[in-house]
C-alpha cells in the first residue's frame, strides 16, 4: 500500500487525535496533600482511562515565585513522584516535566504577539498575584497565561481538567487561540475546560480552603505520625463543646472527609447526632482510614523518591513521546506565520 498524503491519518489539516486529549498542569508544590489528591488528582487517573491524557509538572511557570533552584528541582521531583504514587500509571498516560519540551517556550513566544497586554493586566490572577508579591512583579506573572495557552495547545489538547480558579487561564487560553487562527487559519482546537466536581477541601483549621501556604495541610504521603498529628489537630464542628452536645457533622470538616474514605460515612453521621460518639472518636477512625488508604501510594513515593535515576529516567520517556507532537506542531506554526 502507498501512503497517499491525503488519506493518511498524519496528514490531517490540524493532526487531531482520534480520541479526545486532555491536557493538564500541576504546580511543583512538592508532596502534594488531601487537597491535591481530592481535588484534582484523583480527577487525573479516572479520566486518563477515558481520554488520551497528558500531565505535566509546570516548573517553567514555578519560576514566577520560586527562585531557589534546589528546592525547584527537588519540588518538581516529588510532585512527579506522588503522581504516579497516587495512581497516575505513565505507560497509560504521559507524564512530563514542562522544561524537558523547551518547545513550549518558542509557542509562547509567538502567542505573546497575538496577545494584546490588555488582556493579561486584566486578568485577575495576575492581579492577585501583585498583591501577594509586590516586591517582584516579573513579566512571567504576566506572561503566566500564555504560556499556559501554549502548554495545552501545543499538543492539539481539546480538554483541560482544572479547578474553578483556572477558569479565567482557560478562558484568555481560548481567545488566544481564536487570535491566532483568525489572523493566521486555523491552526488550534479552543481549548474546552472540563471543571472538577471535587468539593474544595478545607484545611485542618477547618475554615480556609488546604493549602502548604496556609500550613493547614494533611500530608497522605507522610508518615502515619504526621498524618495522625495533623488529623488530631482538625477543627471539628466549633458549636459542639461537651461529649454529651449532639454534633452537627454536615458542617465538621472530619465528619465531611470520611465521605472519601468509605461507604458507611452516614452511620458515622448519625452516631455523631445522637452523640453516641465523640469528635476524637471520629478523628481516630478518620486517621485510620487515612493511613490505611495511601499505604501503598506512600510505599511507592518512597522507592521512587529513593532511586531519583529511575524517576528521571519514567520522565525522559513521558517527554520523548510527546516530542514528535510538538516538533510537528511547531513546523506548522512557523509555516504559518512566515518563519523558516
Ligand atoms: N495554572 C495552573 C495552576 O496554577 C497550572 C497550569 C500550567 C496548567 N499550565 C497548564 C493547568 C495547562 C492546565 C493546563 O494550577
């Protein structure tokens, strides 16, 4: 058989994919907490069963607000580590390091001069972001979306798993992308957002939203200890001051979290309307369960975090097979818009 240009799949206008790719980023916080595995990362392994899923540990974009290269590198290392700890299998689905496909740097560049300034000074995380950092505000802040844009759409993704915070990144993503086609045809599908319905976990301070930032973290991949101390410290319902007072689980963020973690969460409910148990109680079983459930994505953590030449080695591979979707995207673009 001859490939005729024209039939082959490879020559498709755009090179879609046959089954829908979805594109995601996560920050190289490190060590990622309930709030990273609920919220979104869990989110990750159901849909790389679904979809063609790429993941990507977003150092470039780190480098907005962390400027210690050791931490960086030994950040980026344990988000990775925890991903695939966390069930996020990379023979199934790609797993890369944003800088290890430099390629992104170029589209991103050449999405900035199809991105009026206006745009970006109006979006409100870059707002925020001054105000959290007046003492460096570095054009990457502003840049931050772009690049964004670049990420997803280098690779011709349709999809983005995200939280409602990144619904205005996604949206400027989209017009982006409809700047460059109209002026340069159509090159990019619009990047779609496909919104977690995770609830937004609480930190152990029961009030604001789990973040490292905040401290108010329980760390699943730590050891029990910690997990326990963490988990003991949680603020349960504030209204319920002696063993005898019946609790009002749907506002204890204790009671709350063992939703996640078995199917009997409604008996321990009830038992702590009818205060037949106490908040310790409820902490201890929560604990349990806790330890219990990342067991083994904690023993996984720790061999992959022990044998760093492996963990690069799992990442390598996530980068090389998306390199000839990149290099291609790239070739496009540049004959699109006069370069050579
Ligand atoms: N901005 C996202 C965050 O802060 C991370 C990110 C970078 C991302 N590039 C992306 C998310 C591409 C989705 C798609 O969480």
């Amino acid at each position: 058989m001859t490939t005729d240009a024209s039939t082959s799949p490879a020559a498709r206008p755009s090179s879609l994919p046959v089954k829908p790719r979805i594109f995601s980023g996560i920050q190289p916080t490190g060590r990622p907490h309930l709030g990273n595995d609920l919220g979104a990362i869990r989110n990750y392994v159901a849909l790389a069963e679904r979809y063609e899923a790429i993941y990507c540990v977003v150092d470039y974009h780190a480098l907005t607000h962390v400027h210690d290269p050791e931490m960086l590198r030994h950040q980026t290392l344990e988000m990775a580590a925890a991903l695939i700890a966390l069930g996020l299998d990379p023979k199934r689905c790609t797993l890369f390091v944003q800088s290890d496909r430099p390629e992104v740097t170029e589209l991103c560049w050449l999405f900035n001069t199809v991105t009026p300034v206006g745009w970006l000074q109006r979006t409100p995380t870059y707002k925020e972001k001054r105000q959290n950092q007046p003492e460096d505000v570095n054009h990457g802040l502003l840049t931050y979306p772009v690049l964004q844009a670049a990420d997803i759409v280098i690779y011709k993704a349709s999809l983005v798993p995200v939280g409602r915070d990144q619904a205005a990144h996604l949206e400027l993503s989209r017009e982006i992308v409809r700047a460059f086609n109209a002026r340069y045809g159509v090159t990019f599908p619009e990047p779609q957002p496909v919104y977690t319905d995770a609830p937004v976990v609480l930190g152990t301070d029961g009030v604001k939203k789990m973040s490292k930032s905040i401290g108010n973290t329980i760390e699943v991949l730590a050891e029990p200890d910690v997990i326990r101390k963490q988990v003991m410290s949680m603020v349960t319902d504030t209204q319920r001051i002696l063993r005898s007072d019946p609790g009002r689980p749907q506002v204890c963020n204790v009671c709350r979290l063992h939703r996640h973690f078995g199917d009997d969460y409604e008996q321990i409910w009830e038992g702590e309307r009818t205060a037949r148990t106490g908040c310790v109680d409820t902490k201890k079983l929560l604990v349990e369960r806790i330890i219990a459930h990342y067991a083994g994505a904690r023993e996984t953590y720790k061999e992959l975090m022990a044998d760093p030449a492996r963990l690069r080695a799992i990442l390598d591979e996530g980068a090389e097979r998306i390199r000839p979707i990149a290099e291609a995207t790239m070739a496009e673009v540049r004959e699109r818009m006069g370069l050579r």
